[in-house]
C-alpha cells in the first residue's frame, strides 16, 4: 500500500510525525493539499512563540500531500531545496498550511505554502517555497 492510499485510509495516523504533532489532514488532491495544527506550549521557542521550525515542517508536509496525488506507482518525492520567509509569529491557537504544486517534472517538482491563522480574520505567518526531486522507487 502507498503512502498516499495509507493517509487516505488512516488520517494522521499514516504518519509517526503527524501524530507527534497533531497535524490533521483537511483536504488533500492532484496539486493541492490542506493541513491544520494546534500551537501546544511545548512548541513554543524560549520567549513563548511557536518555533519557525514548526512552520516550515508542517508547510512541507502540505507541499508534498500536494504533489503526492501526482505522482505515477512508481515514483517517490524527496526535498531537496526549501526556503521559508517567516511574517508573523502565533502563540496559541489552530495553524492551517495550504501547499500548492507549481509544476512537476520528470525529475523536479516546484511547490509553495502559505501558513496562516483564520481568527479573528486570515493573516500569513509564513511562506515557503520548496523543489522535491522525483525519484523513481524500484
């Protein structure tokens, strides 16, 4: 069974990381995919704001469901550049990440991601743009 057939069937609990985090799937299709997690103070950096790490992690993870549905049976993704502008900072409450597929090669794939808070309106915390190498697993 693929990755994408386990996340489709069991949610998070496809992936030890997702479960560590609380990253939940909200949507996920050909070129776009929708994640959600909640701030927990032991995310939090030494002077109380979630740490940029957690928003490039979970951004990566929304570009890959992304260009997941994609991708033929035989092939697999790695990243291999990734760059992330952080905007604003959040201490509490539900993060979104929504990754986007730019453009997918034979042998690379271009993504972006915005990470955002909906409350009280939509604001960016951060955007990142990553290049996934398309492998061929055999």
């Amino acid at each position: 069974m693929s990755y994408l057939e386990k996340i489709r069937r069991d949610g998070k609990l496809a992936n030890p990381f997702f479960c560590m985090m609380g990253i939940e799937v909200v949507s996920m299709g050909p070129g776009k995919a929708e994640l959600k997690m909640t701030v927990r103070p032991d995310m939090h950096n030494g002077v109380g704001w979630l740490q940029g790490g957690m928003l490039a992690a979970i951004a990566d993870e929304a570009m890959a469901l992304a260009l997941y549905p994609m991708l033929a049976e035989t092939e697999g993704i790695a990243t291999i550049s990734e760059s992330t502008s952080f905007i604003k900072g959040v201490r509490s409450g539900e993060i979104y990440a929504e990754g986007r597929v730019i453009r997918k090669g034979r042998r690379v794939a271009f993504t972006e991601s915005e990470v955002y808070v909906l409350e009280p309106e939509k604001t960016i915390l951060s955007r990142t743009s990553a290049a996934f190498a398309v492998t061929i697993n055999k």
